[in-house]
C-alpha cells in the first residue's frame, strides 16, 4: 500500500501559508485568552486589549508567560475555559515546591495526539509497525502522549512503560517491536542488557526506528545508540507546558527538529535583554501555542537555549528547524528525562536537623548513564552511632526520590567538607556532556 | 559512672584523620585509646583521651563532626576468660552490645562498650563486682 509523505497537509505549507494561519490563530488564541483570569489581569494591567492583537508583529507587545506564572496560579488559575470542560491534566513532580498543572480539553488531547501522529509518520512509521513506548505512564508526559499518537497514526502499541529490562527485551522479540521511544541513557541501557543476555538486535529484533528525547544528547551519543542497536534515531522535543511530546521533532535528515508552526509560534530571545536574537544565534526558547483550548499559554519561555537552523530542509516542509538544546537558561537539571531543580534537593535537606546547610549535587555519566550524588555535611550530632547514620542516609535517599523522582547516591560528609564560594553558592556540578 | 569518648565522624579519604589528630596534640590532648571502623564512604573514629571535654570543644570549635558519647569501660585482670565473665553477666540481662573495643592499661585489659541501655547495664556490672573504671581513674591508670 503506497502511503503519502506527510500526515497532514499543514506540514507542507508554505512561509506564506504558515505565517497567515499564525497570524489567524494567535488573533482567536489571545480573544480565547480572555476567558483566562490570568490573562484577563494581565492585559488589564498593562492596558492591552485582545483587539491590539492582529499580526504576528503585534505578538511583541504580550508579556513572557514564565514558570513562575504556573505556580503562581496553581492549580487551575491559568484555565481559558471551565474545569468541567476539560478532560485530563498533567502535573510536574514536586511536594515541596509549588507543582505546576497543565490541563487539557478532549480537543487539546486529540490535537497533541495529531502532532505525535505527524512526528512518528514523519520518520517513517506506519500502521505495520509495532511501537513500543519505555516511557514511565501517568503523570509524565513522554508515556500518554506517544501512545495516543501512536494509536492514531494506528500502530499496534506496546505501552510497556518503564523499567523491567529483561521484560522489554522479551516484548522486543515476541512482538516484533520496529519502533522504540526511549530515553538515550536507556537505549544504552536496553543494548548492554541484550548483549549480557546474548540477544543481538540485529539478528534477533525488528527493531528500525528509536525515538529519543527528553533526556539532552549530543549527536555522538545518537550515532553511538544508532550502531548499538542496527536503528535510525530521531530526536524528540517536547515539554509538558506544551503538552508534552510532539512539539518539535527532526525529519529523515536527522538534521534540526521541525517545530511545528500551525500549533507554535517560535520566538528565540536573548534571555537577558529579552530581544529577540538574530536569525540563526542561540536564545532562549519562546513559544506561543496556538492551537489550545483548555490552558493556551502566550510568550512562554522555555528557558530552553537553542537556536533556529538557517535554511531550507530538503524534505520539504518548511516548518522552522530548531538545533539541539544547548542548555538552560535557569538552573533546571534533567536528569534521566525527568526535570529537577536544585530547590527542590534544597527543601528536602533542610528538613534534616542532622544535617548542616551546605551541600552539592553532582552529575556523571558512567557507562551511558547519568546518576546523580548529593553530598550533604553532618551537623554533628549523634555521631556516635552506624545504624543511625545509615538510616540518616537511607531517609534523605528515600525523600529526595519521593521530590525529584530519581533515585540519587547520598554522601554523607563531615562539615566544612563542601567548598565554600564566594557570592552565589555552587550547588550544581555538571561532569556530563550532554550539551555537546 | 560512665566515661567520655569522642565520636568523629570522617571520609574515607586520605589525610582526614591526621587533620583531627593534629588539633588535639596542638591542645594538648593525649590519647589512651583509638579505633576506627568504616564503610564505604566515611568511618567513625572513637577516641579515648584525657581532657576529653575539652579535647571535645576543640575539635568542635574547628568545625569537626564530632559528639561526646558515654561508654562503659571495664578493669579486668589480665588472664583468660575475664572478657567473658563481663560479656556475660551483661548477656544474662538481656543486654545487646553496640560496639566494643580493648586495650591495655597499667597492667589490666579494658574493655570499652556502648550498649543498648548503659544504665542496667551499669548496675548489673557493679552487682557482678565488676571494676567499673571511672574518668578520674583513667589517668591513674595510665601512670
């Protein structure tokens, strides 16, 4: 059966043609907006009608939406339409910090299920395929959002969902799995389980396609999984404000991740003077979505660095490709697919009365793995006794699991062992090359 | 009737332990008995001192993770089977040793431990007749 290229036709609209349903969308988006309280004060606040909105250049005159913003009104403050209108929400981890919710109405799920539909097809896959998703369910975007993708374009799916390596290995082989969504570190992980079990991909798996993302990566390391596994394997953007994945996604030429125009308007700005930066020179990530219903955010800034790769792709669409992500533009650490900020370490410690105030993360890369440690300093009390430190140990592991949802190393050190800085304090060490 | 001993929490790495050692002879301090123990990132170092208040103040002063615990430390001739005779009789009661450790002292062994309740185990110790040595005898022992 001859199949088109393409998914949907938006995908092969022209500059023309994107700019003028842009342009057409941000106009209904922001009058949709005012059914937000939030945007609703925002506006009034500065004096700006929803009908001063009429071009993509008029775009410049809305202020950013930040992180900030979502805490702030959580949980349901950013709302555009009623809550009984909406269908499903996701939330980022965090007990101790003010979480943040993104909601979703039955049109926004079907919409991002659309753009993971377009993103699959797009490198390839088909209603033959058997998709496989390592992606942890629930509350993190990467498992729900491939697999109603996946269902759409019509795979047969696998929802493993993650963890149980031998298991997936299994379903690989019985079920004739062509494609995987995985994070790098566990692609890795997935080929050095094989080979200690004597299953060679090649040989032994139908395995095609990898879809990798969440987790930043250097091309090397892509190449590097690429020849592990006997796969071709593309890079996945998305982040949970935006729905999650599906958001920007790189093409058969494996060269740029095409953002997808009709639902985003991409800004890149210098995140400290908070102009835009000139075509092709690395920024900050700004997006205004367009094609939402239940919570569309305005000029949200990712805090992602990136940059727009200059040219036409030979593939034909004409969506902007934006480069790897080159780091952030706060102190966001992604570790294993999952976000985590400092704080976050910083409100667990604090409530260990043992422990002394300084301490410092530190991740590393051991066999295509991250892992992180957080060396904390002993107070000094109760010094006496192995059991209890050991148990001192095992609580601050099982806490800061509960708060960041990965599992780090604790190191207990004595006090004054972390080197004091000057001004604002080193928290965060980064001996991986991620950004490469 | 319990002794000091100072608890001092280290890293495993190389040169820790000569740092503390260094500001105790710098105050002064001298050591009767010391044991380390470790496991795979840090140990605990317990020393027996003279002077072990203030030998604590010091270290704590400078910023050492260091806590003043109380022990037991037992006199015992020194012949075969006095350990087990004190062992014993904290045995019969029921008591559970923390940690114990040994040395020699003016021609007698002490035994030096923390159990699980340092007051019955006192008391059973002083109605078995067991030399329970006290701070202020340390030093005359050590003559």
């Amino acid at each position: 059966m001859a199949y088109s290229n393409y998914f949907n036709p938006e995908e092969t609209l022209d500059r023309e043609g994107i700019e003028r349903l842009q342009a057409e969308r941000l106009r209904s988006t922001v009058a949709h907006c005012m059914g937000s309280g939030f945007y609703r004060k925002r506006f009034r606040d500065i004096g700006l009608s929803h009908e001063d909105i009429k071009t993509l250049d008029d775009l410049q005159k809305i202020p950013f939406t930040t992180k900030q913003d979502l805490r702030d009104t959580y949980p349901f403050g950013m709302a555009s339409i009623p809550l009984s209108k909406c269908t499903r929400l996701h939330s980022s981890s965090g007990t101790t910090g003010n979480p943040t919710v993104i909601l979703h109405s039955q049109k926004d799920l079907e919409q991002w299920a659309n753009a993971v539909a377009r993103c699959l097809w797009m490198v390839g896959c088909r209603p033959e395929d058997v998709f496989q998703n390592t992606s942890g369910y629930g509350m993190f975007t990467g498992g729900l959002g491939f697999q109603y993708g996946a269902e759409l374009l019509g795979m047969l799916t696998v929802p493993a969902a993650a963890g149980n390596t031998l298991r997936q290995i299994k379903f690989f082989t019985d079920f004739g799995t062509t494609v995987v969504h995985a994070i790098p570190s566990y692609a890795a992980r997935l080929h050095e389980v094989m080979c200690e079990r004597g299953v060679d991909p090649r040989r032994d798996t139908k395995l095609r396609t990898l879809v990798i993302g969440a987790e930043p990566h250097s091309d090397q390391t892509r190449r590097r999984i690429e020849n592990m596994l006997g796969v071709k394997a593309y890079n996945s953007f998305g982040m949970s404000e935006m729905c999650g994945p599906g958001v920007a996604f790189e093409c058969p030429e494996q060269n740029g991740m095409h953002i997808w125009e009709d639902y985003y308007i991409v800004e890149i700005i210098d995140p400290v003077t908070l102009k835009p930066v000139p075509e092709g020179e690395v920024g900050e990530l700004v997006l205004t979505t367009i094609n939402r219903e239940a919570m569309p955010l305005l000029r949200y800034r990712t805090r992602d660095l990136t940059r727009i790769l200059p040219g036409e792709c030979p593939c034909g669409r004409h969506h902007k490709r934006i480069d790897r992500i080159k780091g952030r533009s706060d102190d966001m650490i992604i570790l294993k697919g999952v976000n985590i900020f400092p704080i976050q370490v910083e409100q667990v410690l604090v409530q260990f009365k043992e422990l002394a105030s300084d301490y410092l993360i530190t991740l590393d890369t051991v066999d295509g793995s991250d892992y992180m440690t957080v060396e904390v300093e002993l107070a000094g009390s109760n010094i006496d006794d192995y059991a209890a430190l050991q148990t001192l140990e095992r609580n601050i592991t099982r806490m800061l699991r509960d708060e960041i949802l990965v599992t780090p190393k604790v190191k207990l050190l004595p006090k004054g062992s972390i080197p004091q800085s000057e001004g604002k304090a080193v928290r965060v060490k980064d001996n991986r090359k991620q950004y490469q | 009737m319990t002794i000091h001993q100072l608890s001092i929490f280290i890293e495993n790495k190389a040169g820790t332990l000569v740092v503390i050692l260094r500001q105790l002879k710098e105050a002064g301090i001298q050591l009767i008995a010391s044991t380390i123990s470790d496991t795979v990132d840090y140990g605990i170092c317990r020393i027996i001192c003279s002077e072990p208040v203030r030998a604590f103040e010091t270290l704590r002063d400078a910023g050492v993770a260091v806590s003043l615990c109380e022990v037991i430390a037992v006199a015992l001739d020194d012949e075969p089977g006095r350990a087990a005779d004190a062992i014993g009789i904290l045995s019969e009661e029921g008591i559970s040793i923390a940690y114990l450790y040994s040395f020699l002292l003016g021609g007698k062994g002490v035994l030096v431990f923390r159990t699980d309740n340092n007051e019955r185990a006192l008391e059973a110790l002083q109605r078995g007749k067991m030399d329970i040595i006290r701070e202020k005898d340390l030093s005359k022992l050590a003559v």
